[in-house]
C-alpha cells in the first residue's frame, strides 16, 4: 500500500470548501492526510472553523508582500516543505502566475461555481441568470495559466429556478460543491498516483 497522498489545502474566506475536504481527509486515512492549509486573509472565517476541527491555518497575507512573485514564492516554500502532492484551491480569490502553475503543474485542482467553460471568473450566479441558463453548477478543474480553463475532472448540475436570485441559485450550488470537490479530488489522486507509477 502505498503512502497517504500529502493535501495542500488554499482558502481565502468561508471556508465551507475547505471544510468539507478536511471531513474527506480524514474519513480516509489510508489514502490521504493534511500537508498543510494556508490561508492569504487573516480575517478569514475559515480560520477559526479549521480550529474548531483541530487544524491550524499558515496565514500567508499577500498584501504583506511586495510583489506577486514574492507572495507566491512563500507558498510554494510552504508547499514544498510539507512536501505537498496534491494542492487544493477551495475559494482561492487570487489568480496564479504562468510561474507558479507550470511549478506545481498538474498537481492543482479548483472549484469553480459554474458549468465551465461557460461563466469563467467571477458573479458566476448572475451571469447564468441573466442569460436565462436552464442549468448551472459547479466544475473540478485542473488549474493552467489561463483562468479557469484547465481540463475538467468532474461536475455537477444544478437547474435554474425561474425564482432564482443569485444568492439561492449560489446556495444551491454550494450545497452540490462539496461533494463535487471531494469526488475531483478522488480522480486527481487516483490519476496522480498512477502518473507517478508510470514516470517510475
Ligand atoms: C465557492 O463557491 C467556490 O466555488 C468559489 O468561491 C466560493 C468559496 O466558498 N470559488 C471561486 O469563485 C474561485 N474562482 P467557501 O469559502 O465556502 O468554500
């Protein structure tokens, strides 16, 4: 059997996504166990629910540093001492460099509340009603330099109420992320580990 997977887990806010991951992780020992969870706002709600499950969160606060480049060479850093195999951006509000993609390439996974490729970027919700979308959900993606258009791994369907405002239609899509995020992770571990058998 080989070893547990190593998670890296990014968050900027709520923290549900994270939340959710943390559950996974730890319901399956054998496959995976938490590298580490950073966090780039330390007024983060997500802070204090990672406490409450007995987590601590390295706070990497970008607006402490000069340069993007600088703020991301501390994530990486951090990354590649807990010696992290699969990163996870769960509400991740800053935009990745080319650099720091094509370093960790292939090894990044996000979610995103939309059916990509439709609705990239932000106000995903409104968006899909304005257009008066029938269907809207949530994608695992892998993250490229590009935003948001990395190969997907799985998603999920929610349909459009004729009701909806943004913020239902967001609750309902957040309710199916966290299962979506788990279920992506599963594939990119389970593609992952067979990579690494094939480089061997
Ligand atoms: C989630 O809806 C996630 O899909 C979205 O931010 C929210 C974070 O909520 N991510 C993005 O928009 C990334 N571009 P959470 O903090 O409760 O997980």
């Amino acid at each position: 059997m080989s070893h547990p997977l190593r998670i890296g887990i990014i968050f900027s806010g709520r923290g549900s996504n994270m939340k959710a991951l943390l559950d996974h992780i730890q319901a399956k020992p054998d496959t995976y166990t938490l590298a580490n969870l950073i966090c780039n706002k330390p007024q983060a709600i997500g802070i204090s629910v990672a406490k409450a499950q007995g987590f601590n969160t390295t706070i990497i606060d970008h607006t402490r540093f000069d340069t993007k480049t600088d703020f991301e060479t501390e994530i990486s850093n951090e990354l590649s001492s807990a010696n992290v195999d699969i990163i996870c951006l769960a509400g991740f509000m800053r935009i990745l460099s080319a650099e720091f993609v094509r370093k960790w390439d292939g090894r990044i996974i996000n979610i995103h509340p939309s059916l990509l490729p439709a609705y990239k970027g932000l106000n995903t919700h409104q968006r899909a009603i304005d257009d008066g979308a029938q269907w809207h959900g949530c994608t695992v993606h892998y993250v490229v330099a590009d935003m948001d258009a990395g190969e997907i791994i799985t998603q999920t369907r929610v349909q459009v109420k004729k009701d909806d405002t943004a913020e239902t239609l967001a609750e309902r899509v957040l309710n199916v992320e966290h299962k979506t995020f788990c279920d992506g992770l599963d594939l990119a571990a389970i593609a992952y580990r067979e990579n690494k058998r094939t480089k061997e």
